[in-house]
C-alpha cells in the first residue's frame, strides 16, 4: 500500500472539500509529494525556523480526517510557507544540501540536487499561495 501525499493551495473554509477529495490536484493547484513523508517536512521545518525536529513534527497535525484509514489533511506551517515563498537562490541550494545530508532524506538515498528540485517547486508553489492569499496545505492518503 503506497501513501500519497500532494500539496496544494486552498481557502481556510475548504479544509473539508480537500481532505474528503480522493484527488485534490484535480481541483486545486498544488503538487504530488509522493515518497515524501511528514517527517521529511518536519526536518524542512526545522531547518528553516530553528525549531528541534520534535517541535517541528508537532505542528504537522491533521485538521481532518476523514476515516481511520485516511486521507488526512494537514496545514503547512504558516511559520514555514512565508519563508519558502522568499527563498532566494543560494538559500535553496544551502537548505537542499542541509535536507539531503539529514537523517530523514538520507535514508531514502535523496541526493541533493532531488532535494532542491522539490525545494523550488513547493518555494514557488509558497510564493503562489502567499500572493494569492492562501493556506498551503498537506493530502495524504492511500
């Protein structure tokens, strides 16, 4: 059983609408995440606000669940999502080597170079959400 995960732009009052969706990126803009998991984002989350990993893991709580078996939806931290919308060019490369050489990516044999692909797309998918005035928000399920 393969977890999915996509990323995606939506309003604070269609948290139901996402996360009862058995394909968000259908309707909304967003990104597939597959192979990523909560832990990958709390280590992103970590290194981007200062918090430990623990603190950072305890912001990626569901906001809706809708069985036991999924799909949940997550809020990205609004402390990250400003930040990954400013991330210049030599931050990307420093935060994807950082990201690359954690624990949680370093498992999966993430090299650096996949790990600043990812970074730009969800930096520009921030951006997108932040000048849309828009929550960034986490699908997962099976």
């Amino acid at each position: 059983m393969q977890i999915l995960m996509n990323i995606m732009i939506g309003e604070p009052d269609e948290i139901s609408a996402i996360g009862e969706s058995l394909s968000p990126l259908d309707d909304w803009q967003g990104m597939e995440a597959n192979g990523l998991s909560l832990e990958k984002l709390a280590m992103l989350q970590s290194i981007l606000t200062g918090q430990t990993f623990d603190e950072a893991f305890d912001e990626f709580r569901p906001l809706f669940t809708a069985s036991e078996e999924g799909p949940w939806l997550i809020r990205f931290p609004h402390s990250s999502v400003r930040q990954l919308a400013d991330l210049e060019e030599e931050a990307l490369e420093r935060i994807s080597e950082e990201l690359a050489a954690s624990e949680e990516f370093e498992t999966d044999d993430v090299a650096a170079d996949e790990a600043q692909d990812f970074l730009i797309e969800l930096s520009q998918l921030a951006e997108n959400a932040v000048d849309q005035d828009k929550t960034l928000f986490i699908w997962v399920g099976e």
